[in-house]
C-alpha cells in the first residue's frame, strides 16, 4: 500500500508543469491532511463548508483551500475570510453573495463558473448559454471585490473514454470563446476538470487543475 506521500509524486509526475493539484479532502481527518501538506500539496479542496471551516484553523495558515461542493449563500459568510478560490459558483446570485461578503473581510475573492458538460442529471449548474448571459450582464459592474477566473466542470461518470474527452474539450472550447470578454472582474486563467478517474484526459484537454481524492488518500472513510 502507497503512502500519501507516494501518491502525491506519482500523480505530479503525470501531471508535470501543466495543472495545479487540488487535493480533494472531503471526509478526511486532519492528520491525513498534514501528512498530504508536509508531501509538498498546499491546495486542500472541500465540499463542505463546515467541514473546511473546522479544518482551517487546524492547518498551516499558507494552505490554500478550494470550494468545490455546491455552496449556498447563507454559507458563504463561513469560509470568506479564507477561500482561495470556489470553484462552483452556479448563479449571479452567489455571486452578489460572495462579493458582498468578500467586501466584508476587506477582499477580492477569485470565483469560477461551474458549467453542465455532463450527461446526467444534475442541480446547481450553468449551461453555457446561461453563462454567456452571465457574463454580458451590466449586473456583473456591481460587483467589484470578486473576480470570475474561469470554469469548471464535472465530466460524466462512465469508463467511455471518448466521451469524457468530449465533455473536457466542450469545455475548453467554451472556455476560450469566455476568455475573450473583456470585463473588469473577469481574468481567465483557470479551467478546473479531471478527477482521480480522468484527470489525465483532461490535462491532455486543457485542465489547468485537477481535483484529486482517493488517488491520493484512498477510498472515502
């Protein structure tokens, strides 16, 4: 059996230069979590506020922690202070939400778009078309202490590989239509796809992060 430490270089190798590694910690304790820290991974990713809220203080202050569950306003006023980055952001009304609460904590915080590639059913998504309204909207002016980054997106879960490929390429070519408009508060640079299933195609594709769990610490305690 591989240590933490083992997973983490073998999948950074893969990875090279060409992704950032989020280390999805969901349901981990935080002694596992030191251990895939003092590996050399300093970008932790959860899916439950209260569960990043109760780690944070217990970890080194320069980790950088990822939102990757559905958030819902009224939790957001929780991990403000903090959060590099919430990858799931799914309404503009999240998004006055998140900026009200980032002004708040005196900060500007970096926001992505999650986007619907898969073919399953699924809440709290954007379609892309839903996206391109978003982003045009005189709306956005008002909100000047986030900053939209880029996408994400959560391909279908199935070992037809050709058609995650698809959803990941679907993506990073909205992506790149996306890139082009030019708004204050929006700086794309990150396009957040791949699982520990598929993170390997979607680099291939254009992932810039990848959110990797139990190809790193194992199946879910």
């Amino acid at each position: 059996m591989t240590s933490i430490r083992e997973n983490i270089a073998q999948i950074e190798q893969k990875i090279g230069n060409r992704a950032k590694l989020i280390a999805v910690t969901k349901t981990k304790p935080v002694s596992l979590l030191q251990e895939a820290y003092d590996a050399g991974c300093h970008d932790f990713g959860e899916n439950r506020v209260q569960e990043m809220a109760e780690k944070q203080p217990q970890l080194p202050a320069d980790l950088r922690w990822h939102q990757i569950g559905h958030l819902q306003t009224n939790k957001v006023k929780y991990i403000a202070p903090f959060v590099a980055l919430i990858h799931s952001v799914d309404s503009l009304s999240l998004l006055r939400e998140i900026n009200k609460q980032a002004a708040k904590n005196g900060r500007v915080i970096d926001c992505l778009l999650q986007i619907f590639i898969a073919q399953e059913e699924t809440k709290f998504v954007l379609s892309p078309d839903e996206t391109r309204f978003l982003l045009q909207s005189d709306d956005l002016d008002a909100l000047t202490t986030i900053r939209i980054v880029g996408l994400m997106g959560l391909a279908t879960n199935t070992d037809n590989e050709a058609q995650v490929r698809e959803e990941f390429r679907g993506l990073k070519q909205l992506y790149s239509e996306l890139a082009t408009i030019r708004r204050p508060n929006l700086a794309f640079s990150e396009l957040s796809m791949g699982m520990s299933g598929d993170y390997e195609l979607a680099i291939e594709e254009g992932s810039t992060m990848v959110r990797v769990g139990s190809a790193i610490f194992g199946s879910r305690l």
